[in-house]
C-alpha cells in the first residue's frame, strides 16, 4: 500500500507537464468537434459520415524554413563587408488563389531593397539561411526578380538620385505648421498579383496549402558609411483577385 503511494506521489510531481499537454489537446479537440458540429449532428442528430469542411482562407508571412516571423531579423548591416545583404522569408497559405507583397520603408539610409522568388537548394554557395536552433543552415537560390512597382516615389531636390517617398498615402496627423522629416516618409512598393501554386514553388493540391520562398536583398553604394542610422521597413502580403 506505501509502495502504491509513493508511486503516486511520484507521478503526480513528474507529470505536469504530461498534464498540460492533455489538457492542450483536449482544447484542439473541442475546436475540432465545434469546426465539424454540422457533420456530427446533422440526419436527426445521428452520427454519419464524417466529412472535411473547408478551413477559412489562410496567409501569414513567416522567415526562412517557415520559421516564425520573428527570425526574420535585418539588424546589423555592416556595409564595409561586400555591397549587399540578402534575408530569407517566405509566405504560406491555404485556399488562396493569389496574393501580393508590399514592401514600405523609410529612406535614412541610402538602401536599394530587391525581392527575389527562390527556392530551397543543395548549393552551399548560394543564400544561407541560419536556422533558429543555431545548429544548420538551410540554402536559398534566388530564381527570379519579382515584378512590382513603386507607387509613391519622389526625388530628393538636393540629391537628385536619392529616392523618397511623397506624401501621397500620408494621413493627416500634424498640423499645417508642422513639418515632415523627408527621409520619415515611407516610400511604399508592390509586387505583381503573385499565383500561389505556380512553379517553383511547393504546393500540396490535396490541402490546397502552399508556401512560396523569396531573398529580400539589400544593397547600397559607396556613399553608404556605417553611421548608426536607423530605417523602418514593413513587409506584408495581402491576398488580390
């Protein structure tokens, strides 16, 4: 009987976490059962077949690997090393058709920024990707530039090959008197309606789910010094006809 107990005892000290891993999937079981009631309830409330129902459209963009978003770090450029830096994203979804990319930045620092559609590769010479364990690399080979445009451009009056961004999506939030810092103006581009199963990308018709690689790649010239300077850059994906 002391033995049943301290077995019990033990197994209530080293179980927690054992513990909240039921109690997690008893959570995912119950979402399941209210996503699929229909099927379970329907024909006078009598179990049937049980069938599929389409999840809701989905797209979220995440780093190299599909690792989460928030391994999708561009701190740190060191421009005395080479004219460029590339960074490995990529978007997934389920049940898209199409989508687009916009990138938005503001213009401190003399950067040209370039979307490249890639794919995984073999070749340790082409873009490393570090994954979050810290422990391998995955490679990226950049297959094509992607197409899009950059819808709010402007030119700096005393450097005449400086690109800004205007003031056209710009929303009232100072007033008459105030004055905009230029280089604060984001300066927003978009790509082309992108097709979500189109090669080479990996795309599953079963789940309809997909996820399509790409090399953000930021270059600069000369004038371009390590000064401690700081850009914003936002980078989202929204799904077009």
């Amino acid at each position: 009987m002391k033995k049943d107990k301290d077995e019990k005892r033990k197994f209530n000290k080293k179980a927690l976490s054992k513990k909240i891993s039921i109690v997690l999937s008893a959570t995912f079981t119950i979402i399941l059962l209210v996503t699929t009631v229909y099927a379970w309830f329907s024909n006078k409330k009598q179990v049937a077949t049980i069938a599929k129902i389409n999840s809701p459209a989905k797209l979220s963009l995440k780093a190299g690997n599909q690792e989460d978003i928030i391994n999708f770090k561009m701190s740190g450029i060191d421009v005395t090393k080479g004219n460029s830096k590339d960074f490995v994203f990529c978007v997934e979804g389920e049940d898209i058709t199409k989508y687009s990319i916009q990138l938005a930045h503001t213009t401190n620092i003399n950067f040209t920024y370039t979307i490249y559609r890639a794919t995984e590769t073999n070749d340790t010479t082409k873009v490393e990707y570090d994954l979050e364990s810290g422990d391998q690399k995955v490679y990226y080979d950049k297959t094509a530039l992607l197409s899009g445009a950059t819808v709010n451009e402007s030119t700096d009056a005393v450097v005449s090959s400086r690109k800004l961004g205007n003031t056209s999506y710009k929303v009232k939030s100072y007033d008459d008197e105030d004055i905009r810092q230029k280089f604060a103006e984001p300066l927003y581009w978009q790509s082309v309606s992108i097709t979500a199963n189109e090669s080479p990308y990996d795309y599953n018709s079963d789940e309809r789910a997909f996820v399509n690689y790409y090399v953000l790649t930021v270059s600069w010239g000369a004038d371009v010094t390590n000064d401690k300077e700081t850009d914003m850059i936002y980078l989202t994906a929204q799904v077009t006809q």
